[in-house]
C-alpha cells in the first residue's frame, strides 16, 4: 500500500528545517508499521526497519549538520 510521505517534499527543499519532522514522521510510521504486522498474524518482509530511521538516518543528518543538536537529542534513541 502506498502512503503519502508527509515533509519529503519540504525536507528536499529545505533538509535542515524538516529534517527533524521528517524523522518523527519515519519513526512513528514504522512504529505503526510493526504494530499492523503484529495485528495481521502474516509473515512480511519490511524493507525499513525502525532501527534504520533511529541509529542511521537521523545521526547521519544531525553529523552532516543538517538536524540541530537540540531537535536530535529529542529523538527517542540513546546513542551512547
């Protein structure tokens, strides 16, 4: 099923203003992904897992300076 992707067109026009709505966007999307899968009792292969958003998108973004300090320590991962 294909779902609209809230902020990606406003992330690529301006990455470091949506980064960070983009991310909570991903992450509560897979969440709701993981919680339907769940629900379903099927087997499903997911092509993103939340971990992908939480331990590699989002510091990628904040590394490259794209995610403000403030915005990336909001997010629900601990990296240390």
């Amino acid at each position: 099923m294909y779902r609209t992707i809230l902020y990606l067109d406003d992330f690529y026009a301006n990455m470091e203003r949506w980064s960070f709505n983009l991310q909570v966007f991903f992450l509560n999307s897979r969440f709701r992904q993981i919680i339907d899968i769940r629900q379903s009792k099927k087997d499903f292969i997911q092509d993103r897992t939340i971990y992908e958003d939480a331990y590699i998108f989002a510091p990628n973004l904040h590394a490259m300076g794209l995610m403000a300090e403030r915005d990336f320590s909001q997010l629900p991962i601990s990296l240390s």
